[in-house]
C-alpha cells in the first residue's frame, strides 16, 4: 500500500493519469467522467478513478512545487501508472502569450535543488514527443490557442520565479538579469513541478507530458479571473482525455 496516496493499489488506476496541483480540481475533471469513485482522501492527495468514453483514467492531485509532486508522480508509478499528464497551470514570461492560452513543454530547465537528488543537472527533463504531439493535435480541434515550447521549473514561487513580497523591509529578492535572462533564452514559461515528472518519466520509462492554462501574464502582470480560470482548466483536461482515447483506443 502506499504511503502518502493512502488506499492505492496496484490495478486501481487506469491507461492514463492526470495530476494537477489543486485538490479542488480533482472533482471538477471529475465532472467529465464515468463511474467516478474515490481512491485517496489524505493531505493534499485526492486521487479518483472513473472512464472516459470507455478508457479507464485516474485523476491525482500533487499540492503545490516538486516536494509534494515527487512524492505522488513516485507513488503512481509504484502502483502501475502508465501514463501521466500535468494539468496545471503557469505564469507566461514571453509576449504575444495571453491569459487562457495553453502551454505545452516540450521540456523543462530547472532550478537546483530535489531534482539533483535523482540525475546531474546537465540530463535533460523532456516530454513524450508521441503524447505531446496528439496532445497538441486534440488541442487544435478543440480551437485551443498553444504554445510549444521549453519551460522554467523553479522550487519557488517568490525569490526563484523573481517576485519580490510587499513588505516593509522592500525589495529583497532582486537579482541581476532576472527573467530577462530566461525571456532571451526563449523560455515560454514558469511552474513548479512539471520538471520532476519529466525526470521521472524518463527514468522509470513512462510516457509524460503537461498542458498548462495561463493564468497571469508577468510582463504586465494580467491575471486570469478564477470562473474564467476555471472553464479553461475544464477545457484543456477535456482534450488531453481526448488525446489519451485517441491513443489508447
């Protein structure tokens, strides 16, 4: 039995997993199943098991950064996952990106840190290019503006995606260069834990990818409002359901 994602055992999950950090969206992609049933209720672990048009899939929640995204990415894969699919959401740092649009990485740079634990920080964290691609294609049918690229994963969210707090103290987290440095280097975006999946696929031998919503815009700082948020949310794990029937069927 698993540690952390109590009550999951080999078998109970299906040709597909889609993990997204918010618990809460575990019940809204659930909205799109069949035959939903729970599975894990523990922490910020919220693991379903449904079908969709027929193909058995499971839906798992991680919480926020790659601490608690490893833990669940791992425990899936012990428990017989074989496939898994980010649906989550990211902060754009590149123009002519907008608030809605969806983001597809083709791979991830990475700060240092808990993914040093497992390979040196020249091995690369890349998607599946066979799951990204009928990803993309559902995308496209579904009239879904995407953008494919390399992201950034940082361990952070304020001091390492270059946001400083309003404090009384001021600025203390500027540093030299800051997302100019990533923008010239053509990366699209910035999350927490899509890296650490791809690392993970990539040793255990599993397909993976992502599909994140935009939900702010650094440049100008344009956040998404959540009802909108959340239909795009809906939206995009409706079509990566797609590309996994389309897959596996």
């Amino acid at each position: 039995m698993s540690i952390h994602l109590k009550n999951l055992l080999p078998g109970m999950l299906g040709e597909a997993t889609l993990i997204v950090g918010d618990p809460g969206r575990v019940a809204l992609i659930g909205t799109l199943l069949e035959n939903v049933h729970q599975i894990t209720d523990s922490r910020e672990f919220q693991v379903i098991g449904g079908s969709y048009r027929g193909i058995p899939v499971s839906v798992c929640s991680t919480g926020i950064g790659s601490g608690s995204t490893e833990i669940a990415v791992t425990e899936l894969i012990e428990n017989g996952a074989k496939r898994i699919v980010r649906c989550g959401g990211c902060g754009a740092w590149q123009d002519g990106i907008n608030v809605g649009d969806i983001i597809l990485n083709s791979a991830m740079a990475r700060s240092a840190g808990l993914m040093s634990s497992y390979v040196e920080d020249s091995f690369p964290a890349v998607a599946d290019p066979i799951l990204l691609g009928e990803i993309n294609t559902q995308m496209k049918q579904h009239d879904m503006v995407t953008h494919i690229g390399i992201g950034l994963t940082s361990e952070g969210y304020y001091a390492g995606q270059f946001r400083d707090p309003q404090t009384e103290t001021g600025k203390l987290f500027t540093r030299g260069g800051g997302m100019g440095y990533y923008r010239d280097r053509g990366i699209l975006n910035c999350e927490m834990e899509t890296a650490i999946l791809f690392i993970l696929g990539s040793l255990y031998r599993i397909p993976v990818a992502n599909s994140l919503v935009v939900h702010v815009t650094r440049k100008n700082n344009f956040w998404a409002n959540d009802e909108d948020y959340r239909r795009r949310h809906l939206a995009s794990a409706r079509a990566v359901l797609e590309a996994i029937h389309a897959v596996c069927a």
